[in-house]
C-alpha cells in the first residue's frame, strides 16, 4: 500500500475514490494513526489529522463546505487547505491528496 | 506550669551564623507571623524562639464558642501543635510569660528567671477580655469570684464547660451583646442553659450595624431561646463566695449561677509599657509593622495600633502577618501594611452576619437601601456614597456578601437599580453591568469564555457580535449567555460595534430574512441546498448554513425536497446523537412514555448483546442507550426493530405524560392516550429548533405541561388548556396559554398548526420560548385559535404534508444511503474516555 518517494513523504492508497460521498469526509487508518479526508463538493480533495484537536472530535463526521470543516461536537473550524483553525481552536497540519489514474485515494505522509 | 521544648534539631547552616528572632505571644497573630517568616525562607536566616503564656501550641481562637457549644472537641481547634515547632526548629516557651525587655542590651526577661537574648523581637501580645467596672467581681481575697469567666482562652472556655455542667447551674447571664457575648450566649445555650444577654448599648451587635439591623439580629436571637436585655447595664455580681444573681442599673436583679463578661477586649500592652516603648490605645506601629522609632522590634496583631487603628478581627492580622514577614526576612523590603477596611463575614449564634463600613447614612446626600424581613430574620442595608458603596450590613442572607465586598474593596460602579446589590435578579444581565464584572468573570459557562478573552477578541479586531462569538465561541453552547456577550462586546468595543447585518439572516451565507428567503426559494424553485447556495449565496456554499437550509428546505418541499446528505449534521445522517467521545446514543421511540414487556425485553437484550455502557432514563420519559458505535448503529436499530425517536434532531422528540385518568385518582382527562396520539401524529416533523411536549391530565401537572414548548393539561370539565412557548432548561420560562378547548382532537389541530406556524416563522434554532414572547401570544391566538389572516387551513395543510411524508429514519438500516453512511469515524488515538457503568 505504501511507498517511500523520492519526497521525504510517504505515499498510501486509500482505495477508490467514490468511498467518500460529495460534500463528506471519510476517516482512513494511515500508518497507526487516522485521517480524515474530504471529498468536495467541487470534487477535489483535502485531507487533514482525524481528531479535533480541540477535545478529540471526529473531524471526518464534520459539516465542510469548499473552505473549512467545522467538528461536530464543538463547532470548531479548521481551513481544509492549511489546517489553521478560524475559531482559536490549535492548528491542524494538512496533508496531500490526490487521486491516481484508477480513480483511489494516493495519501502523502511527510516521513 | 512551664514546659520548655528545645529544639535537638541542627539547621544546616548552623545556630552560630544565624541571627536570634524571639516571638513573644504565641497566639493567632504570634504563630502566623512565624509562618510567614518560615514561608519565606525564614529558618536558613533565624533561630527562633517564641514566649506564650498559655502552656499549649497554638489554636483558633474564633473556633472557642464551637467548643463551648460542644460542635467541636478542644483537640480539633489546634492549629498549631506542639510537635510542629520541634519540627520546624522552633524554641517554645509555653506557658512562661514574657514580662519586660531590655531594647538597648536587646534582652527579655520571663516570669520563669530565664534571659533570653534578640536580635530581632517580634510582638504578638494580643488582647484579654475587659472587666467593665462593677461591684461584686472579686472576692475579699482579691480573685476573681467563682462562676465568673472571661471569654478569651481555651482554659476559660474549659472552666465554664465544667462549670455549667455542674448540675444544679441552670442560668447564665452573658454581659455584653457583641459578637463574643453572642457566641458565648450561644454556646451556653446549646448546652442547656437559660441564658439572658445583658448589653450597654441600644440594641445588639451595636459594633457592626445601627439600630434596624440589631433589632432583626435580636428577633433570630430570641428565637433560640435566649433572652436579650438592651441598654441596661450590669452594676453588680450578686453571692458572697459563688454566684447569686446579677443587679442591674435600673435595679432588677436577675438570678443566676454563671457569669460570662464579654464586654469588649482590651490590648496587652503591660510588656510594651514597662519596656518603654510607645503605647497610645495599643502599640504604635508603622507601615513596616515595627515599633514606632524602633528598628528590631515588630509587632502584629491585636496588640496593635496602626495609623490610629486597632483591629479586633483575624483578617487584618493576616495581612500584617504577611507584611512583616517580607520586611524581617528581607524578601521585599517596599511592603508596606496600608490598614485593613475591615468588611468582616461571620456566623453568630448560627445567624449570617457580614458588616463592612458604615452602619447608616452620615451625609444627607447619602443613599440608603434597606431591606428587612424580620420573620425569616433577613435584615440587609446598604448606604452608598457618590455612586460608591461605603458601607453594608446583611444579616441573615449573606449571598451578595462577595460581591459587595469586592464593591466596597475596590469602589466599583454600581447597578442603576440598587436593588441589585442586594438580590440577584436572574442572570447577571443588565443588572450587574457588563463594566462592574472582573475581567476573570466567566460570561459563556458552556464554552468558558471570560470577559477578558472577548474583550481581548474586541479589541483584536471583531467589531461585531457574531465576529466575537465566532472568534471565542462564546454563546455557541447553549446560548443563554447571548445578551450577556452583547453586552459586553458593546461595551468592550465602546459603543463602536459594528450593527451585524447578518443578524437577520436566516443562515450566514444568504443574505435574506426567513420570509425573504422562502419567496425567493419558491419563485425560484429550489429544491435542493446545493441549488439555493448556487442561486442565492454570494460567497457560495457555507457549512453553517446547510443544516439550517436543509431543515428549511424539508418544511416547505415535503417530499419534492431533493435531499443531499451532506448538507445534514452528523446526527441526522445517521439518525443518533454523537458523544463526547464520538460514539453515539440511541432512543428508541416510547410514545408517552409508555412501555411494555416486550419493549423492555428487547432493549434489555439489545443492551447486552452490544455491551451497551450506559442505560439512562432520560427526561422525555425513554430510555437511552449510549456509547453505540456508528458502524454499529444499523445493528441496533435492526435488533430493536422499534422506530426512532428522534432525540438528536432539530425536530419534535416526544410527548411526555403522566398517568393520566385510568390509575391516577386525581386524574380528570386521559393524558397518556391523548399524548401517545400526539406523538404519532407528529414524530419526527423537523422544526428549527428541538419541540419537546407534554400532556398533563390534571393541574398538578405531574408532566411539566407549563414549561414544553407545547404543554397541554386536563382540567375539570373534560376541557383542555394548551399552553405555548414554555421551558426549563438553559432558560426557565412558563409558557402561555394559547387555547382551552373541550375536544383532544381539537388539541391535536391547534397544536400541530401552532408548530407549523413556528416551522415558518421561526428563525434557525430559535426555540418557541423566544419566538412565542417575540411574535406575542395575543398574536398567535389571533392567527391560530380566530384565523384572523385566513391562514388556518393552509397550515393545517402543510403540516399534514409534512406528516405523510415521514418515514422512519432508522429504516435505512438495510441499505446505506451514501457510501460508508455509517463508517467508523473515530481514532484509534486516545479520545476523552467515557467510563463504563
């Protein structure tokens, strides 16, 4: 599933794309941790930690829109592409997703 | 009796290279100077001595009436015993009396022949109980008579124990009416003795509060049995060798076997006279707590004079204790003692007493509130001076005490309405003033967001409510604190906050009212929430306004709505409440709160096949079962094979009933049926915000009818009231009475068109508690009991569509409706743990 690139990142496939609905999030396991990715509703992708940093939500169950996830238990929300939270809650690191010619999910995880 | 306890106890720097500090009193003010001192390092710098004439360590003297009435053993009011000044290396002299010094050699000498040498001297000689002058104290010998006591020391609080238990004593006379002669009247009292207090002046307590207060005092004294002389004055002790009786100035005798003189305190200055050092009313001491003219003498505590004052109360005494020690250690040399405003918190004779100030108006320009309730013994009055408080008695009910001793510490603004100051009048709205609250004050208790943080978010840039909200998340929990965080960002932003536009909005994103946006959503025909964002939203689409739109959406369309999972919350795409720690819960629907066997039986079974954590009764009578995992929900739901009931939705939950008429004798109309019948008429319509219901079958109102959102009750008759707009949870309202008709079924139409004309004119979220008192319930019985718009049946017809189209959520269980609808979400990191039941 995973390869070492070239990048310093690590690179994981998550499976096809369609697992994730328009306008949701999924939550992956990725190398003993988790990761929530969202599927936009413009169709691209963004990818960012699972838990709220905040008290632990599960982020992947959140309300997103085209800029941020906002986390269901506490409404904080986070921007998709830079993890910054708008509402003082600890930023978040992103991560990059993509999709590869079989339409799955290809993870990068910085090493 | 002398015991002397040397301490074997070598210091690593050394008895040699320390300097001397010698401690005489070893009382409250004694003992917590030297902790003070030892705080501060204080035992690297001195070896110490301390002189006290009562042979014992050091206790509370405040505790003494606890004693007296038996509350408390003598062993539980030590603070100090002796093994703590072995341990800490401390030399105690108990039970020797310091009697003089000698300030230029630097010695002092003790009753027991002992020298001991200073370098530093610490003063801690407190006060003794006054004998006011009267015939018949003493005996020919010159002692004191029997059966007469001080109220001072732990050896007089022991004497008159045993000498009240001594069973032919049976009365007691207290002189003086102060809070000493009070507590020992007290005590006295508890023990079985009738008691009569005898005071000089006017009326009790005369000390702490004018004449109206003492008079309320004297009423909740009285109550305990104890009888209360005013304004006499005692002139003699009657008996020969023991205790007779007592005469008084005006020449009543009263008869009695014991006599507690507590009739004020007087400083023990005999050393300091002696010694040659200043001594006016006590001690002279400066701003340092030393000696006047004297650089190695200190003293502390009720010995004491400073700037004119002699305090008589513990907390001042701490206060010195605190200065002294930065100034005799050294660790800060610039503290100074500035006096004490003495606002003093106490229990006498079990009656809350807080003084502070003045007693009464002075100046003719001066405000006095006054409250008085003699019968519950609650007296309160307040005097305020150029909008500062400047003094306050309150007896009895002591729950603004904190506040009005920061507002008379710190001369705070005070609230227009003074009533304020002395009772709370609901939430700290308005009437405390946002200005008056500390910056630490907690102004959102959901999120704990304090004053500070949203002044900081002001003053940071957020110029408008909503940005603050957002910024801090205050008012984002419940939301009762919403006029409180206005306020405070108006006042933060000083006047120049920015009028909201969006305040209006019926979501952030589009810039339209409800009624604006549903025309515009009808002229358009939208259908969906992604359609209405691309038509009607400048900035596109916006996760905080989908769930709003989408429940908007579902009320006007019915089953023309076009539904896109993702503009749903968590909780209704998988139809349960989430957690805290991401799992969720699960309540089956139980009409009215009515079950069966079978039920029971099913859900007992569900709970244990699926290790369900937490089976919890919840307050719309079902039952909850918690900690469910998502991916497990299908499951659930599919082993209870019972429908939802939707307790995670903006919809209405559940009809809560009592009895009703078929077991409860009182019961006069058939709650329980009438509710189950609501309850199936109208499960799961979403509405913009939660609807939680009762039916009472009776005025007793055993259901809570007056505080649902819609609350029907049976009254005698066969008539039925229904009632609109109630609640009791983050706000407590009653609600009002829409209609009482004579039909349930008249109930069930006036109810469901009542909800739907809250499902088109409420705002998002806004519960019927708020819009019920915004549109006016003469309003709302117009349009819905008279039809005075002619809209009566319209509503009725939406809300019969809304009815048909329900379908139990929990029926997709079979099939998922979006791919992974009910995949696992949470970490396999650590989340807050939820622990087991």
């Amino acid at each position: 599933m995973s390869a070492e690139a070239a990048t310093g990142a690590q690179t994981f496939v998550l499976g096809p794309v369609e697992q994730i609905p328009l306008g949701e999030g999924r939550a992956f396991a990725v190398d003993g941790g988790q990761v929530a990715v969202f599927r936009l509703r413009d169709g691209s992708l963004r990818a960012l930690p699972a838990v709220c940093p905040h008290r632990g939500g599960p982020l992947a169950d959140g309300t997103i829109d085209l800029g941020v996830v906002v986390c269901p238990l506490h409404q904080h929300a986070f921007d998709l592409a830079t993890g910054c939270s708008t509402t003082g809650a600890d930023n978040l690191s992103p991560y990059e997703v993509s999709t590869d010619e079989q339409r799955n999910l290809v993870l990068q995880v910085p090493v | 009796m002398t015991s002397v306890l040397d301490s074997p106890r070598a210091t690593p720097s050394g008895p040699a290279t320390r300097r001397r500090l010698v401690v005489i009193g070893n009382g409250m003010a004694g003992a917590r100077a030297v902790e003070e001192i030892l705080a501060r390092g204080g035992a690297g710098q001195f070896t110490i001595t301390m002189f006290g004439d009562e042979p014992y360590g050091n206790y509370n003297r405040i505790m003494l009436s606890h004693v007296l009435s038996g509350e408390e053993s003598d062993a539980d009011i030590f603070l100090n015993s002796l093994p703590w000044y072995q341990e800490n290396g401390i030399t105690l002299h108990a039970g020797v009396k310091a009697e003089r010094i000698d300030r230029f050699t630097k010695h002092v000498f003790s009753n027991d022949g002992r020298v001991t040498p200073y370098d530093t001297l610490i003063i801690a000689t407190g006060s003794r109980s006054h004998m006011p002058p009267m015939d018949g104290l003493y005996t020919p010998g010159g002692s004191i008579k029997q059966g007469i006591f001080g109220f001072r020391t732990i050896d007089d609080t022991r004497k008159m124990v045993s000498h009240a238990r001594q069973e032919h004593h049976r009365r007691a006379v207290v002189i003086g009416g102060g809070l000493l002669g009070l507590e020992a009247a007290h005590g006295l009292r508890s023990i079985g003795l009738e008691v009569d207090v005898v005071h000089s002046a006017g009326h009790l307590m005369s000390a702490q509060m004018g004449p109206d207060g003492g008079a309320v005092l004297r009423r909740s004294v009285e109550a305990l049995g104890i009888r209360v002389l005013t304004g006499s004055r005692t002139t003699a002790v009657l008996g020969n060798d023991r205790v007779t009786g007592v005469s008084l100035r005006d020449g009543t005798d009263i008869a009695c076997d014991m006599v507690v003189v507590a009739a004020g305190i007087r400083p023990n200055v005999d050393l300091a006279v002696l010694s040659g050092l200043p001594v006016e009313r006590a001690i002279v001491v400066d701003d340092r707590l030393r000696v006047q003219d004297e650089d190695h003498i200190y003293a502390v505590g009720e010995c004491v004079q400073h700037r004119g004052e002699v305090y008589g109360l513990v907390a001042p005494l701490w206060e010195q204790a605190v200065v002294l020690a930065n100034h005799v250690t050294g660790t800060d040399t610039s503290s100074l003692y500035l006096g004490s405003r003495t606002a003093t918190k106490l229990k006498v004779a079990g009656v809350e007493v807080a003084s502070m100030g003045l007693h009464g108006p002075e100046l003719e320009t001066d405000e006095h509130i006054v409250f008085s309730e003699p019968s519950r013994g609650v007296f309160k009055s307040i005097v305020v001076r150029n909008n500062k408080m400047v003094g306050a008695t309150l007896l009895g009910d002591s729950r603004k005490v904190a506040y009005l001793t920061q507002a008379y510490d710190r001369g705070l603004p005070l609230p227009e309405e003074r009533i304020g100051l002395m009772f709370d009048l609901g939430t700290p709205d308005g009437d405390t003033g946002v200005a008056e609250l500390s910056d630490d004050a907690q102004v959102c208790n959901c999120n704990g967001v304090s004053k500070r943080t949203l002044v900081d978010a002001v003053q940071g840039g957020c110029a408008t409510v909503a940005g603050a909200m957002e910024a801090t998340r205050a008012g984002k929990g419940c939301g009762s604190c919403k006029l409180l965080v206005r306020q405070v960002v108006e006042w933060a932003a000083d006047g120049a906050v920015e009028e909201d536009p969006a305040a209006g909005y019926y979501v952030p994103a589009i810039p339209l009212d409800k009624p604006a946006l549903m025309a515009e959503i009808r002229k358009r025909g939208l259908r969906s929430v992604s359609a209405v964002f691309q038509a009607l939203a400048p900035g596109g689409e916006d996760a905080r306004s989908k769930m709003g739109l989408a429940s908007l959406l579902k009320m006007m369309l019915a089953e023309r709505y076009i539904d896109e999972r993702d503009a749903r919350f968590i909780n209704d795409r998988v139809h349960a409440n989430i957690q805290r720690d991401g799992t969720f819960s699960v309540v089956p629907q139980m009409k009215g709160g009515v079950t069966s066997v079978e039920q029971l039986r099913r859900i007992a079974d569900v709970a244990e096949k699926h290790n369900v954590p937490l089976i919890k009764l919840t307050g719309g009578q079902r039952i909850d079962l918690l900690g469910i995992r998502k991916e497990d929900l299908p499951q659930v739901w599919a082993d209870l094979d019972m429908p939802s009931g939707y307790a995670y939705g903006k919809s209405f939950r559940t009809v809560k009933t009592c009895v009703g008429r078929d077991f409860c004798r009182y019961g006069t109309g058939d709650s329980t049926k009438l509710g189950i019948e609501i309850e199936s008429r109208f499960q799961g319509i979403e509405a913009p915000a939660k609807l939680k219901l009762a039916v009472s079958g009776c005025p007793r109102n055993c259901a809570e009818s007056l505080v649902k959102d819609v609350g029907v009750v049976a009254v005698e008759g066969g008539r039925w009231e229904i009632y609109v707009g109630g609640a009791a949870g983050a706000h407590i309202r009653k609600g009002d009475l829409l209609a009482t008709v004579d039909d349930p079924e008249e109930v069930k139409v006036l109810a469901g068109r009542f909800m739907q004309y809250y499902r088109e004119r409420a705002n998002w979220l806004e519960r019927t508690y708020s819009f019920v008192p915004r549109v006016g319930i003469e309003h709302l019985r117009d349009v819905i009991v008279s039809d005075s718009e002619g809209i009566a049946s319209r509503l009725d017809a939406a809300m019969q569509d809304s009815i048909d189209s329900y379908e139990d959520p929990w029926k997709e269980r079979a099939e998922p409706v979006t791919p992974g609808q009910f995949r696992t979400s949470l970490p396999l990191t650590v989340l807050p743990q939820v622990p087991v039941q």
